[in-house]
C-alpha cells in the first residue's frame, strides 16, 4: 500500500459510495482491481454496487478463509 484513506480527511464516511470513488480514482485503478474487506454488511453492499469485489468478514475471520474467499474470486 503506497497509501492510507482516512474518511475523516476525506471529509466521507463509508457507505456512501462516493469514498470507494474516490479511492479508486486516487489509486488510478478500475473497481474490478479492488477487493474490499469489511465487517459492515452495509459497508460491503455499498461497495459491491460500484462492481468492487466485496468480502464480508468478522474478527473471528483467520487468515486462511479470507485466502479461500480471495481464491473462490480468482
């Protein structure tokens, strides 16, 4: 990551999609070159309305099923 987004100085709070936008655009990446991962189920459908790949996950999460979730996407 070259880059840390915080919606306080973005002046944007998730899940307005305008701060997915705007991250997207900073980047120079298109929405299919993104995935994002998120404990708000609201959060994530925001995301996914863009065409952002949209994992739903909770602190109980390991890394190895967020790897296959990632993996079912490829």
């Amino acid at each position: 990551f070259r880059k840390v987004h915080l919606s306080f100085e973005m002046g944007l709070i998730k899940p307005n999609p305008k701060i997915y936008e705007q991250v997207i655009h900073e980047n120079k990446l298109l929405a299919s070159q993104v995935v994002f991962f998120d404990d708000n189920t609201a959060n994530i459908e925001s995301a996914s309305i863009l065409g952002i790949d949209s994992i739903l996950i909770d602190p109980t999460t390991s890394f190895f099923q967020i790897s296959t979730k990632i993996n079912a996407l490829c």
